[in-house]
C-alpha cells in the first residue's frame, strides 16, 4: 500500500522506470480518452468544476488509470491514498478509512486509489461501502475487468462507470516523442537518435499500452550505442528488445469471452480471414487449443447443422488433429476447419428445434410414453397393453407409418423445420414426401 499527500512535487529519481517518471501531471499533458475528457466532456467538467464522485475506470493496462487518479486527486487538493487489490487486506482497510474520517471532519478530502478493485473479494469491497456513502472518501476503482461481473452491485451503483479505450499509435507517438525531448524527466539528455518509423514500430508493437511503449524505448535507447555523441537506435536493437508482441489476453477474463465471441460471429457471417485472425490472436496469446476446437465442435451442429453434415467430422478431426500433436504445429489444422466451417452452408435448424423441444419438455405435462412406443420384455408387460398397436416400419413398403410418435398432448408438434441451405435443402424434400406417406 502507497500513501502520498503531495503526488508530483516530489524530486525525480531517474532509477524510476520511464513510465512512471513521464506520468502526465495535469489534464493538458494527458494524452489519449478524448470521449470523457475532451474539452466539454463529462469527467472533464466534473474536475474542473471539482464536482467528482465515487467512479470505476474501466479499461485495458497502460491506458492512464492510475495517472487519472492522481491527477484528479492534485486537482481537487486531496489526500491520495493508493491502495493495490494484491497486497491490502481488511486491517489495512479499516485503518485507512479511519484516518479518512477524522480528516474529513477537519475538512480534507480523501481519494482512494484502489488498482485491480475486481482482485478485492466482497467483503473487502464491502468495507469501502459505508464510507463512500457517508462520503468519507472517493472511491475511484481501476479495472481491466468488466465492473458488471468484478465489482458488487451496492458499490457499483454508487460509483460512476468510465470506460476508457486503447491508445491509438498517434497517441503513443506523442507520448514517445514527449520521453525524447523532456531534459528534467525523459530521454532528452541523451541525444538520440531514433527515426520515425522506429517510433512507429515501438507505438505498433505496444498494442495501446502507453508502459510498454516507454518501456520498450528506454530499453533500446540503454542499449544503443554511442556513435558521435548520439544514442544510435538501430533496427537490430529495436528487434532485440521487442522479442515478441504481448498480446491482451487473460483467459479467465473478459477478453477470452470477447474474442472467442469474434471468432463464433466471424465463422457465422462466413468471414473465413476473420475468423482466422481472431483464432491466431488467441492461439498466439496462449489459449488452448483443445478448448477452440471444442468451441467449432459446437459451432459445427449449432450454425451449419444438417446444411453439411461434413462440418461435424470436420471439427472433430480438428479437435482430434490438435490433441495429437499440439501446438505450434496443430494451428494449421484448427486453420483449415475454421475455413471450411466459414465457407460451409449455414442452418440453425436444428438448434432452433432443440430450443423448441426443450422448452416443452420443461413447460408442458409430462404424459407418460404411448402403450405403443413401450417395450414389452415380459408376460404381465404384454397383458398390460405395453407395446400394443406398434408399426414396425420395416413392414411396410415406404419403411414409413402413420403412427403417432408424440405423446397426445404435443400431437402434430414440429420441431425440426429445415432450411433451402445445403443439404438441408434435399432433407426438407425428405421431410415433405414422408409427410405424405404419412397423410399429414
């Protein structure tokens, strides 16, 4: 846990990584969130006019939270309390929202940072609640987790939900070109010499994360060689410290959700390269493979069905393909059924009739089966009517009968209700000769 009354008066230590010693000091030197702090803007106007509440901000790491935060705290003259969700514990909790009492008695604010709210369990969480009401603190919580499911609903519904995005790579451009020039807290002093389109692979590779950025070039500018009294970055530096993109993924979070969401939406619209992009992000981030394929085994019955029987197969020798021989080498295989499931001729039918037997197996009057669909193994069985009237259909010339399989209450019921799409297109001419035969 980090107290800090006074937050950017404090001397630099240049020993601080560069990304905490750049850390924007006003709104104006605030780079990026543009829909919630432009000029006119909701959070904007609320810390200017000091009118601030209890809030969550929402978003992706390296976006600016925590500097949020601490500026809206040296902006409205309060005492900042940091709190890490990791390390602090209820103890710690009550002391501090002791303290924040007897300050607000004399007049002085608190805000209370708390990075990773969605790691503090509920009873944690609960034990901010009464002070926010009482209006003891602000509670301003940060999360890279959706607050609907991560934060409680008491503490959510008195605090105000700011999302805020990725950084663009002009935004990230900014914020590396601001590090070079800045003598006092930056890179200024070292003379670099870095061109543009190194800046621009930096801002790429960062992924919206303004720490990796600035990280990443404190990095090649440490290593890069002095060559006439500048700082050389070469492309063969830059390539060193930038070994492998680090892609937002958490398998337990919401983004897992978001993007295996992308890849189902993608192979249903028969967006094969988008379907393959977001397969690649996942697999690259170091999801499971067994769990995608798992997820086209699924896709294959519930969006292409009976359109093409083939697309079951398909994804099961996918699944099969991919425990065999893993990763890296089973990606091409996941490749080639999210094409074919993406190309594929597409039908929900049979997902729709399931959703209709479902629904009228748990709502409706569960009749016992007919007498004539039972089994009639013993004597006192048959005596008792089971299996009378049953039409074995391999006696009759069609193989079809016009036997009612339903019991009386969902007599005449249909169900599965096959598309012109695929394959189905000829199980529908099927389906209408067999109603004939039927007489229905």
């Amino acid at each position: 846990m980090y107290k800090q009354t006074s937050i950017f008066d404090a001397k630099f230590d240049k020993n601080r990584p560069l990304a905490d010693r750049m850390r924007p000091r006003t709104l104006d030197e605030f780079v990026g969130q543009e829909h919630i702090l432009g000029k006119g803007k909701a959070l904007r106007e609320l810390i200017e006019k000091d009118s601030i509440t209890s809030m969550i901000l929402w978003g992706p790491p390296g976006v600016g939270k925590t500097t949020l935060a601490m500026i809206i705290a040296n902006m409205t003259n309060s005492k900042f309390v940091n709190f890490s969700a990791v390390l602090s514990g209820i103890k710690e909790i009550k002391e501090i929202m002791a303290q924040a009492e007897r300050d607000a008695m004399y007049g002085q604010r608190t805000v209370v940072f708390i990075d990773e709210i969605h790691r503090f369990n509920k009873a944690q969480q609960d034990a901010f609640l009464p002070h926010v009401e009482k209006g003891n603190i602000i509670l301003i919580g940060a999360t890279t987790e959706n607050p609907s499911f991560e934060v409680n609903s008491a503490l959510l519904s008195r605090s105000k939900v700011f999302m805020m995005k990725p950084l663009d790579v002009k935004d990230i451009m900014i914020i590396l070109k601001r590090a070079l020039k800045d003598e006092e807290r930056g890179l200024g002093l070292y003379n670099v010499e870095i061109d543009e389109e190194k800046l621009e692979k930096i801002a790429l590779f960062s992924n919206g994360d303004a720490r990796v950025a600035l990280n990443t070039l404190e990095m090649a500018v440490m290593a890069a060689n002095v060559v006439n009294g500048k700082r050389v970055v070469t492309d063969e530096i830059l390539s060193d410290v930038m070994q492998k993109k680090a892609l937002l993924y958490d398998k337990a979070g919401e983004e897992h959700y978001n993007l295996i969401s992308a890849f189902h939406k993608s192979l249903r619209n028969s967006d094969w390269d988008a379907a393959l992009y977001w397969m690649a992000r996942m697999l690259e981030a170091g999801e499971d493979p067994l769990y995608i394929a798992r997820r086209m085994i699924r896709f294959a019955s519930e969006d292409v069905g009976l359109a093409d029987p083939q697309a079951l197969s398909v994804a099961i020798a996918a699944y099969e393909a991919s425990h065999y021989i893993g990763m890296p080498e089973c990606s091409v295989n996941l490749a080639q059924a999210a094409v074919y499931l993406a190309l594929a001729p597409k039908s929900n039918a049979l997902y729709v009739a399931y959703n209709r037997v479902k629904k009228d197996a748990e709502e409706t009057f569960a009749e016992p089966v007919p007498m004539h669909l039972r089994n009639a193994p013993t004597k006192l069985m048959k005596e008792l009517g089971y299996g009378e009237g049953y039409k074995y259909a391999h006696d009759f010339e069609e193989k079809v009968t016009d036997m009612e399989c339903l019991p009386e209450n969902l007599k005449g019921r249909r169900y599965y209700i096959p598309t012109d799409s695929g394959f189905e297109k000829k199980l529908k001419e099927r389906m209408e000769e067999i109603l004939k035969l039927k007489g229905k």
